[in-house]
C-alpha cells in the first residue's frame, strides 16, 4: 500500500491539474471575446447611435499634460506669447520662436502629434461613417461637422509648418511611414474645399443641449482665417459679411463694461460673441493650465503666465 504522504502528494498534483485546465478553458473563452476596452470598426458602426457616439469622440480634445495644441487654451497662449504677445516663466515661447530652435523642440513636437492624432480620429469617422445604415441627411451634416474639425487642423498645420503631409484617409503603418509632404497650396486648396461644402450643410445653430457643435458661422469664420493668410482679403471680407447680416453673433454687450472679461468666466461660453468654443464638462479639470494659472496664495498654483 502506497504511503499516505504519497498518495496525498499525488491527489495535489491531480487537483492542481484540473484547475490549471480550467484556467485554460476559461482563458480561451476570455480570449474569444471582444476586448472590453477598446472597440473594432470592424463590429462597431452597427447604426446611428454608433454613429453619434463617434461624432462625440470627435469632439474630444487634448487632456492632461498633453496640451501644446492648435486647439487647447494652453496652446493658443503658447502661439500668442511666440509671436510677442506675452511670456511665461519657464521660456518654453521663447525657446519655440528663437532663431535656434531645433526640431527636436518639445514644445513644438506635440502641435505636430497632437495634430496628427485628431487627423487620424477624424479620417476614421469619415471613413466609416459611410458603411453606417442611418439617415443621409444626418450622415452629411455629422461628416460636414467632422470635415470642419480636420480643416482645422489642416490649416494650422500648413500655416505654421507649410509643406506637411495631409491624409485624408486612414493609414496604414507602412504608408504612415512613407507619406509624403503636401505642398501649402494643396493644404490650402483641401481646407476651403471641405470648408465651403460645410458652409453649406452646416445648421445656424443647435437646441441647447447641443450647444457647442459646430455650425456654418464657425466653418465660414475658419473660412476666413483661410483667406487671409492668403491675402485674399475681398474673399475674406465677403465671407465674413455673411457672417455678419446672420445676425447670429454680436459684441457682448449684456454686462457693460464687464462683458469683454465674463467672456473668460464660467457661463462666457454661451456668450453672443462665441462663435466656437471647446465645451468642458462641469466640474472636470481637463488639463494642467489651471495649475499653471491659479496664484501661489489662493490655491498653491503656480501663478506661471505673465502678460506684456
């Protein structure tokens, strides 16, 4: 007769076996399931809500740290201040405008990738929204929307950057890697292309819960902005006239004298003056300029921009 150790050994290595076997099975089934974390475009773009939802993940910005951005309010300081507006304590405008600024800026750096990654975003949607059963209307306005977003960027990439690559479709590693640079003219040509067709489709304005899209007032603004770094100042002030004899916007004028500085406090987003604006959700610090603007003695901030 087998001793007792023995045969307790062996009944260990039996359990052990078993659930080692069930780990197994439950790591295939685990593994056959559609990853609760990311979704596949593949499985995804079922319907209009599908669709919706993706329109709202086009309207996410840069959050965090990640916040040198055409479209950030850190970002946008950050090109006043280059251009001679301002400053700020740690010299990163100075350094991004010096005669010896080198590629490798890192300041610089994250308007490049932070473009390229709301591009990417955006060339997806595009690209599926197509195959996506729903209204043909609401798809050309949510395109029309999406267009707008990526002319944006476009824009600023050409103006700032001149030559620079332009997908205008998803990319594959390889061709991520092999793409070429696009002539600023070209750049340009796409940006008021997109921009005129969104002119058109786009709506004057949404209901309030809404609010924040964009409309045809904010792409014919872009539209502007398009014009004049192109010196076609006729074509800008005609766009811009539009613009005007909408009645749709007008100097803030409610608070008197006050008014130019509510437009920077909480409830200035839904001014008559604004045209576009990121919409937050309450309550949520979406990035570290707080940080950086709070004075040291009201809520240990650092108290970092300092205006001319």
């Amino acid at each position: 007769m087998k001793p007792l150790l023995q045969i307790l050994h062996i009944a260990k290595l039996s359990v052990y076996s078993l659930a080692l076997s069930g780990v197994l099975v439950s790591c295939s089934d685990l593994l056959e399931k559609n990853p609760p974390s990311a979704i596949s475009d593949n499985t995804f773009w079922t319907g209009e809500n599908d669709a919706y939802l993706a329109l709202v993940g086009c309207y996410r910005f840069q959050t965090g740290w990640s916040h040198d951005d055409f479209a950030t309010p850190q970002g946008l300081l950050y090109l006043d201040f280059a251009g001679g507006n301002g400053t700020e304590k740690e010299n990163f405008t100075t350094l991004m405008a010096s005669s010896n600024t080198v590629a490798t800026n890192g300041n610089i750096e994250w308007y490049w990738k932070n473009a390229y990654t709301q591009i990417a975003k955006y060339n997806n949607f595009l690209a599926n929204v197509g195959k996506c059963p729903m209204d043909e209307d609401t798809r050309e306005k949510w395109s029309a929307e999406v267009k707008t977003l990526r002319a944006y960027f476009l824009f600023n990439l050409a103006f700032y950057f001149k030559d620079v690559p332009m997908p205008l479709a998803p990319l594959t590693v390889e061709e991520a890697n092999t793409i070429k640079q696009t002539a600023q003219a070209d750049v340009y040509a796409q940006v008021e292309t997109d921009l005129k067709e969104a002119a058109r489709i786009l709506p004057d304005s949404y209901d309030a819960e809404e609010y924040g899209r964009l409309t045809n007032g904010a792409a014919k603004v872009l539209l502007s902005r398009l014009y004049l770094a192109q010196d076609r100042w006729g074509d800008a002030a005609d766009i811009l006239d539009e613009v005007i004899i909408s009645g749709s916007y007008q100097l803030d004028r409610r608070n008197g004298d006050e008014s130019y500085e509510k437009l920077f406090q909480i409830g200035g987003e839904y001014s008559p003056e604004t045209i576009f604006c990121i919409m937050g959700i309450a309550d949520k610090f979406t990035n570290s300029r707080y940080q950086y603007l709070y004075p040291e003695c009201a809520y240990g901030g650092w108290h970092h921009g300092s205006f001319i």
